[in-house]
C-alpha cells in the first residue's frame, strides 16, 4: 500500500547528537490518528466547523441573526453559474425573489425572476459587526452588491419574519457547538473528580457515590434530561438558560464517567509507584491529581470526544421541544422548530436544511472519537 | 436462589420509591403550576372568569397543599392503582395511558424484531467475511446508523414520505381506522403505517446490535470447540448458527432484557412526537411542556418500573445459568 509507505509506521525520533532517543507515547498515538484517514477527515471537518460558526460566525453570514427581510418564508436563492442563454460567468450570480400569489392555496409564494441577476461578491462590506466579540469590522465572506439594496442572497431560505436561515444556521451552530464543549467540560470535571475520589478513599465515600451514581442510573436519560429541562423557568435570561442546560446536561451522564473512572482508579492505585508516592510523603490529593488521574487520560479523553456529540444532540432534542433555549436564542434545536409541522415541511422544506448540518458535526465527532479511541489503545495495529 | 431474588426485589422496591419522590420533586420544580398555565390559556380566549375558577380548581386537585403534602396523596394513591388526573385531558391517567399502552407495545415489538431481523443475519455475515468488502460495506453502514440520531432523520423521512411520495405517514391510522373497532382491515392499515416508525427506531438499534454480534461472534469463533466440531465435520452453516451464533447471543439477550421493557415507553420519544404517533411517547412530553404532574410522573415511574423489572428478569436468567452470580 503506497499510503503506508509514505508515512512509516514509527517515526524514530533522532537526537541532535544522532543517539536514537525512545518514543513518546503521545507521539505514538498522534503517528497512528494520522494512518487513520477517517478520523483525520473528521478533526478537519471539525477545524471547519469552529472556524465557520464558533469564532468568525459573523465573518461567514452574510446576514446578522436577527435581520428581518421583506422576503418571508422565501425559498433558497442557491448560487448560479449559468443563466438562462447559457453565458457561463465564473463569478456566482442569484436570481431575484418575486413575489407572486398561489391561488390554489392562497398563499405567498416567491418564484425566481431570471431577468435580475445579483452576483455574488467575496469580502463584501456588510452590516458592521465585532469580530470575537472585540474587532471591530463589516466585511462578510460573500454576499450582494452593497450598493444595491434590493439584492438579497438568502442560500438556505428565509423564515416567517425574513431572516436568512444560513446565517442563522451558522449562529445557531455557535451555541450548539459551545453547548457540546461546555457540558463535557463539565460532565469530565465532576465524573473524574468524584470517580477518582471514590476510587482512592474507598469506604463511606465510594458506597455513597456509587449509590448515587446507581439512582441516576435507573432513570432513563433523555426523559430525565427533558423532564429537567422542563423545570428551567421560560422567563429566565437565554445565558443563565445556557449555562443551566448545559449543567443539566452534565448532571444527567457523570454517572457512567465516574463509575469507570473508579475501576480505573481502584487498580491504579495498587500500583508500585503510588506506594512509592506515598512512602516519600505525598499528600492524597497529590497522588490522585498528578499520578492517578493522568493515568486514566486516555479512557476518559475518547469519552469525552464520543460525549460531545451526544449532548449537542440531547439540546437539540430539548430545544427542538420547545424546553430549555427557546426562541429568540438560536441554536440548532430552536431553528428545527420551523420544521414541527407537515405543513412547514410541505410548503417550506429548507428548513431543514439546518438537518445535515447536525448530522455531518455528530459524524465527525464519531469519526474523530473512534479515531482516538484506535489510536490510544497499544495493542491495536 | 430464593434469597437472591428476595434481595433484588427488595432493592428494587426501594429504589422504586426513591425514583418516585424525585421524579415528583423534578415535575413539580417548573415555577407556578398547571393552573397558571391553564388560565393563561383561558385568558388568551377570552375568558375573564378563569382565576376565579382556578382557586376552585386548585383546591380540589389539592395544588394548593406543600409538595411533600401533594406526594404523600399522589404515592398512596398510586400504590393502589389511582395513578391521579391529568390536569390537560380531565381524565384519569391510568385510563390514558391504558389506552396507548398497546399501541406502544406493538410498536416496539415491531422495532425491536426489524432491528433483530436485520442486525443479526448482518451481525453474522460480517464475522464470518471478516475483513471482506461485505464487511466493510457493512460496517460503514453501522457507523453512519450510529451517528444518525432517530428524530433527525424521523424529519426527513418525514419529507421524503410527503413532499416526495405523496402518503399520509402520520399518525398510525388513516382518517378512516382511526376510532373503528378492530378488524382485519384496521390490522393491516396499522401495519402500513408502522413500518416508518419502526424503520427509524431500527436504524440506531440495528448498528449498534450488529457490531457487538460481530464482535461476539468473532470471540467465540476462537474458542476451541469450534475447532473441534469442525474436525468432527460438522457442516460449515451448522457450525456458525447451532454453535457459535447460540454462544454470542447471550450478550445480546441481556441487552435485551435490560433495553426491551423501558424502550415500551421511553424508546423513541422524539420520533413519535414527531409522526405524532398514539402511543404514551406523546403523551410525556406534552404532560412535561403543560405541567400535567401527575401524567409526567407516573409516566417516569413506569419507565424507571420497567427498568427495575426488565434488569431483574435478567438477573434472574442470569443466575439460573451461572451459579456465580448468586453468590454475589
């Protein structure tokens, strides 16, 4: 196989005096996640998707969130590169939105006016915004000609106020995303703390977490997270909603992080060098948080990368519910909303659009997390 | 024998009774209550007599009384088959949820034997080529069913069945079934209906069960008395299924036991609320978006029920098997 060829199986690390020097174990797991053309595929899609909607989310959209529009519930203009006589313009162009009555259902609806075209330009001056929150700017990756008000460039449809759903896909990806990120950040630090506790300390400690962990066991998870969910007051903040969602989302899933934390840990400290910490006088908390814990980093971090994708799924399903981050909040969930209805999706089918962007996120979560997983484990090839 | 199963049912009651005072406790933890929402409702259609009525109401559905009060009435009720009144409905909650407790039963009956129907001849296959192009066509297929999640994809069946196809896949009767008495018609109009539900529950069920049968089966194909009834000649097919496929299915059974029971309710939620399916799916949730305590509830307990039983059931096969266990 060519492929394995061109990158060698171990890379001997050569010393400056040419003494060979011995590999290091994460220089190891990184060589064989790079042999893993999957989960390479997944971190990249990953690496775009952090990069489009959770830092330069505004940079992306060509639209603010919140932007109204005449064009309500208007279909997708998509990006044309050939117009009606056949003239190839290698700039894309879209066609205007005309809105026109279906008498058969009695209802707005707006067709394409091929005689207007809008071409698309890059770095286009848009509506003025804070890049990371603190750089000023108002050049948008692409959108219509500034100088031209009635130039509208919605690729993924409008909904019922107006609002371009791409841009707010790539919004709504931003909490999403940060949801995901924040609740593991979360559920890792209560699940190893308590799990390694439990572990080391044995006894009272470990009998009273392991039943509680059992307790949260015996529920089901997503009725008890949506029941949960439910309990968040509608009137509260949306940023006091998110930081309680995602707490929520960590309170509901520690329990099996903690419990393998403690088998991990329960045979970790039967170890020699533990003995040897101890007997030099190390403090408990030492051994627990500079010997023990890292020794589980590589069981917990592929829990971690394969829980993301799981709690960004868990908010959609509250959100999308109607629980928990509610409209005007856009997160992947509130913009699925749209699509509850077999009249919405009859009549406006682009919202959801919103659908393959979770889907290809979740995948490459997976994609990643199984790649890793492959790669920590020193018996595989 | 006897003690072990005396044990496991006395922890699970106890358990039972912990689930219940929580899940009351997180049910009632929405500030107000039904009846606020209820007047907000009323108002928006113009009632103006509505709070009077309300106090009314909420004396005798006890609202007014402290929690710890409210669920002493709920469980000592509960215990003797009164589950309470759902608040939206005005009815009691042991007749709604009798109601739709076939429905859901049959349906996951009808997920769990696609997903079993496909996932283990799959399962099977995969093993025995391992390494083969079935095989890895078969595993990327495993992994994407993984990472597809039910209600997303409920969604676009959804469209595809409506916009594309032009049926009615709502629901789980035709206008025409949807009060009549049973009848063969109305059997076979149900089973049109269900097999988009069931296909969906099938997907996320069938990836997972075919990798751990290929997993399973890969392990037992090591042992030695594979080899030793292939040295007896045994027949290629007889081998895999009388033998091997009868050792790895064990795993399988326990998942079952533990998943089968509480997937009666809890199984798709998200998928039925969308079809909008008559099973008690639907019926949760709308009970959590309304505050119809007692609905939501009894709705966790019985799950958590479930749970408790099905987990013991298969203990107990468990045990019978392996004398190990009982020792525990």
């Amino acid at each position: 196989m060519s492929e394995a060829a061109a990158i060698p199986d171990v890379v001997p690390v050569v010393s400056k005096d040419k003494k060979k020097v011995s590999q290091n174990y994460w220089s190891l797991v990184w060589w064989k996640f790079r042999r893993n053309r999957l989960a390479v595929i997944g971190a990249i899609i990953l690496l775009i998707y952090y990069i489009t909607c959770i830092f330069f989310a505004e940079f992306f959209a060509p639209y603010p969130k919140e932007l109204e529009s005449d064009y309500l519930e208007a279909r997708p203009t998509y990006f044309q590169f050939r117009d009606e006589a056949g003239n190839f313009s290698l700039r894309p162009f879209v066609y205007r939105l005309e809105e026109k009555i279906d008498v058969a259902t009695r209802s707005r609806v707006y067709e394409y006016d091929k005689t207007v075209k809008y071409p698309i330009y890059f770095f286009v001056k848009g509506e003025p915004y804070k890049l990371l929150g603190f750089i000023p700017a108002d050049r948008h990756f692409f959108g219509t000609d500034p100088a031209n008000p009635d130039a509208k460039v919605f690729l993924m449809g409008t909904d019922k106020l107006g609002r371009d759903q791409f841009s707010r896909i790539l919004y709504g990806g931003r909490i999403s995303l940060f949801i995901g990120l924040f609740s593991v950040a979360v559920f890792l630090f209560i699940g190893v703390t308590l799990g390694a506790i439990s572990g080391y300390y044995g006894g009272a400690t470990d009998i009273i977490v392991m039943r509680i962990t059992e307790l949260l066991s015996a529920f089901p998870q997503e009725p008890l997270f949506l029941a949960l969910g439910a309990a968040v007051p509608v009137a509260w903040p949306s940023t006091r909603v998110f930081f309680i969602v995602t707490i929520l989302l960590a309170l509901v899933q520690w329990g099996g992080l903690a419990r393998q934390v403690r088998g991990l840990v329960l045979s970790g400290r039967e170890e020699q060098y533990v003995l040897a910490a101890q007997s030099f006088g190390a403090s408990d908390r030492r051994i627990i948080f500079n010997h023990l814990i890292p020794a589980t980093m590589s069981h917990v971090i592929v829990i971690a990368t394969l829980k993301i994708p799981q709690m960004i799924l868990l908010e959609t399903a509250l959100s999308f519910l109607g629980l928990g981050l509610v409209p005007p909040t856009v997160s992947w969930g509130t913009l699925l909303q749209n699509a509850n209805t077999v009249r919405a999706i009859s009549f406006a089918p682009w919202y959801l659009f919103a659908v393959p962007f979770i889907l290809l996120s979740i995948m490459a979560y997976n994609m990643l997390g199984d790649g890793l997983r492959d790669a920590m484990d020193p018996y595989s090839k | 024998m006897g003690s072990f199963i005396i044990r496991r049912v006395f922890y699970a009651i106890i358990m039972l009774i912990v689930v219940s005072f929580v899940s009351f406790i997180i049910i009632s933890l929405p500030a107000g209550d039904f009846m606020d929402q209820k007047i907000a409702e009323l108002q928006a259609r113009g009632d103006q007599s509505a709070s009077m009525r309300v106090d009314e109401y909420r004396e005798r559905y006890g609202l007014d009384k402290p929690v710890l009060t409210q669920y002493w009435l709920w469980i000592s009720n509960f215990v003797q088959g009164d589950f309470g009144i759902s608040f939206e409905f005005d009815r009691p909650v042991r007749e709604l949820i009798g109601q739709r407790f076939t429905l859901s039963i049959i349906l996951s009956l009808a997920t769990l034997i696609l997903t079993w129907a496909i996932a283990i001849p799959l399962g099977v296959y995969s093993a025995v080529n391992q390494y083969s192009l079935g095989d890895q066509v078969v595993t990327a297929i495993a992994f994407i069913g993984l990472g597809v999640p039910g209600f997303l994809l409920a969604l676009v069946i959804l469209y595809i069945a409506v916009v594309v196809l032009g049926q009615d896949v709502v629901g789980l009767f035709s206008q025409k079934y949807l009060d009549a008495p049973w009848s063969l018609a109305r059997v076979w109009d149900l089973l049109k209906h269900i097999w988009v539900p069931a296909l969906i529950g099938a997907v996320t069920g069938t990836a997972g069960t075919i990798r751990i049968m290929r997993g399973n089966l890969l392990n037992t194909f090591g042992q030695a008395f594979i080899e030793a009834a292939r040295a007896r000649g045994l027949k290629q097919n007889s081998v895999i299924w009388r033998h091997a496929v009868r050792m790895a299915i064990t795993p399988l059974i326990i998942i079952l036991g533990t998943e089968a029971l509480p997937g009666i309710i809890a199984g798709n939620l998200l998928v039925e609320r969308v079809l909008n399916l008559p099973t008690i799916g639907p019926l949760y949730i709308n009970a959590l978006l309304s505050q119809d305590m007692y609905m939501a509830g009894t709705v966790l307990v019985l799950i958590v029920f479930l749970l408790l039983v099905g987990t013991l059931i298969t203990d107990l096969v468990l045990a019978w098997t392996d004398p190990r266990i009982r020792l525990e």
